[in-house]
C-alpha cells in the first residue's frame, strides 16, 4: 500500500476538522496548559554566548546549560508525561473498541500510561543515538516507531518492547516516506513557536518585558507546541488506520 507524506497529513487534518469538539479539551488539558505553565514559570535558560566567544565562555555556557536542564528535569518530565497521556487518550477514543466516549477513553489512558512511557524510553534512546550521531538516523528511527502507541491500544495486551517491534514491522517498506513525516514534524514543533519565543528573548534581554505581553507572547507559543503536537498524535492515528483498517472509529 503507497502511502503518502500529504495523504497522512490530509487524514490528520480531515480528523481535526471532524472531531475538534473532542480534540481541543484534550489538546488544551494534556498539551497546552503544560507548556505554558513551563514558559511562564520555568526560569529562562543561559543565553548562548555569541559569535567569536572564547573557549571558557563556551565551557562556562554548556556547564550552566546543563545545571538548567538537571534543575528543571522534573519540569520537562512532568510535561512529557502530560503529553503522553495525551496521546494515550487521543489513541484510545479512536483505536479502541471499548472506549465509547471521551471519559473511557480517558480510563484506558491511565492503565496504559505506564506502558506508553516505557514505550517512549526504548524509542528515546535509538533516536537519541541516531540523532547526535547524524541526523536523519534519529528521524528513521523516529519514523519506524510512530505506531507504537496505536499499538499499545489497539492490540492489548501488547508490552511496551513488543508494540515497538510491531511499529518497526508494521511500517516495513515505508521508511523514507516515515522519516519525512518525522522531520516535517518536528520542524513544525520547533518552528512554530518560534517567533513568539524570540520575542520573549529579545524582551528579556532588553530588560523590557511587560508581563501581558510576555505572557499573550507565551500563549502563542504554546498553542503552536501544542498544535503540532497534536498533529503528531493524529498523524500517528490516521497512519494506523491505514495500515491497519479494522477496528477503528
């Protein structure tokens, strides 16, 4: 079967449009609210010190950089749980039989939770991996694994390993396609958001940031993260369904 960067894309957005009453609370509650709770309350992290800076500046910038990440690794955790719960439900409502309305949805969610962050940890290592050492092996692993949270809640029960190795057979054949939609993704992730960012950035360095501005700045930012994300999480859905039909709304 010939699948498309497009026609998954389309299927995404053709679900948005569809079920936007249901996707919006969940992509408010789970995506949204965390992110622009860490904006707002996170500390920012160290300036990047600019073209020409010395060897002890870089060192100095990596070593604060890494003290911001360590101090604010129960922030990013919290927000990667909230995401993943988020995608657990989104995955539920649409892929599994017995989750007849949001609310259960919602319950199958939480069972499975454990097992979708498992599923995350085995993923990030490989994409980890792949990524530093050159990017496009993280993308392809990225890609190969999108179907791992389907999986999770289509075909219970199904451990975290075993729904990641189904993806990785599943998406045989489709690994080019996979790892553009990967990077398509993901740039819409930490593109989107951009601009609004940046000005935060630029006010906080100028010592010239209004509260309502930086905050109406970070809701913006927010709700392109968690617009992307969401399209992620639907993209993953749709790509299921298409190769695998049955049992799905």
């Amino acid at each position: 079967m010939k699948i498309t960067l497009g026609g998954v894309l389309a299927g995404a957005w053709r679900l948005a449009r569809r079920d936007a009453a249901v996707l919006l609370p969940v992509a408010a509650l789970f995506l949204f609210v965390p992110t622009l709770a860490m904006l707002l309350l996170m500390p920012a992290p160290p300036l990047a010190p600019g073209a020409g800076a010395s060897e002890e500046q870089l060192s100095l910038f990596v070593r604060a950089y890494g003290d911001w990440l360590v101090a604010n690794a129960p922030a990013f955790g919290a927000g990667a749980g909230c995401s993943l719960m988020g995608s657990a439900t989104l995955a539920a409502f649409y892929l599994d039989a017995q989750a007849q309305n949001l609310g259960e949805a919602l319950a199958r969610a939480v069972a499975l939770l454990p097992r979708f962050v498992l599923a995350g940890l085995i993923v990030g290592v490989p994409t980890f991996v792949g990524a530093w050492l050159f990017v496009v092996p993280g993308l392809y692993v990225m890609g190969r694994t999108m179907l791992a949270g389907p999986i999770l809640v289509a075909e219970r029960p199904v451990s975290a390993l075993g729904a990641v190795l189904a993806s990785v057979q599943r998406t045989r054949g489709h690994g080019l396609m996979l790892t553009a939609l990967s990077a398509a993704l993901l740039l819409a992730g930490q593109l989107l958001p951009l601009p609004f960012l940046a000005m935060v950035q630029s006010l906080g360095e100028a010592h010239a940031g209004n509260p309502v501005v930086v905050a109406l700045l970070s809701v913006a930012a927010a709700i392109c993260s968690a617009a992307a994300a969401l399209a992620t999480i639907l993209a993953r859905v749709w790509l299921y369904r298409v190769l695998v039909p049955s049992g799905s709304r």
